[in-house]
C-alpha cells in the first residue's frame, strides 16, 4: 500500500498565512518611498513625481520596501514608516544610512 499523507501543517498556521495573503494581496503593489533630500515620504505603486522637493531641484526617491504593518522610525531623520518586513537603510536625508527602531 502506498500511503501518502498530507502534509501536517498546524490550523494556527494556515490561519497566520491567509491572513498573510489577504494582507498582501491589499498591499502587493503599494511601496514606500523616501526623498533623500527632503525626507518626504509617499506611497504608491511607481516612484512618485521629481517635483515638488522642498530641500533640491527635485525629488531623489528611494524604494524603502513594500507597506505592510511593521513600523519604524529613522533614529537620524525620523521619517516614519509601515513596511512589510526590514525597510532599507538606503537614503536618509541625515546619516548616511536609516536607522531603524521598530515602534
Ligand atoms: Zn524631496
Ligand atoms: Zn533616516
């Protein structure tokens, strides 16, 4: 006999996951963005528009990750934002890298 069972995953862990997926199928294409030089902070499906930056010529944006839950604010220029997972260090308009206290 060939007995194929299935795998055992726990209910509490499936439910974390479609919770998971239902939160990533709202968020999927919403990503945070940041200006080096201003700091601003937008978020949206593209890169925002160049224009507007209070502190250059124009916008620098860097894609910080996606938007999900997690919050963080920057020690150095203290931008908050929700993010999906770790943001990136890149850009910060004070160090030269963010840095990330989970709030
Ligand atoms: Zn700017
Ligand atoms: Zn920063």
């Amino acid at each position: 006999m060939c007995l194929v069972a299935a795998p055992h995953i726990p209910s509490r862990l499936i439910a974390e996951k479609s919770v998971y997926w239902q939160l990533m199928h709202k968020t999927k294409l919403l990503k945070v963005y940041s200006c080096v030089h201003c700091a601003e902070v937008e978020v949206g499906t593209t890169t925002p528009k160049i224009r507007g930056c209070k502190k250059s010529s124009f916008h620098h944006w860097v894609c910080l990750g996606e938007r999900g839950l997690d919050k963080y604010v920057c020690q150095s220029c203290g931008i908050k934002v929700n993010i999906y997972g770790t943001p990136s260090t890149e850009g910060c308009s004070v160090g030269k890298t963010h840095t990330w206290n989970k709030v």
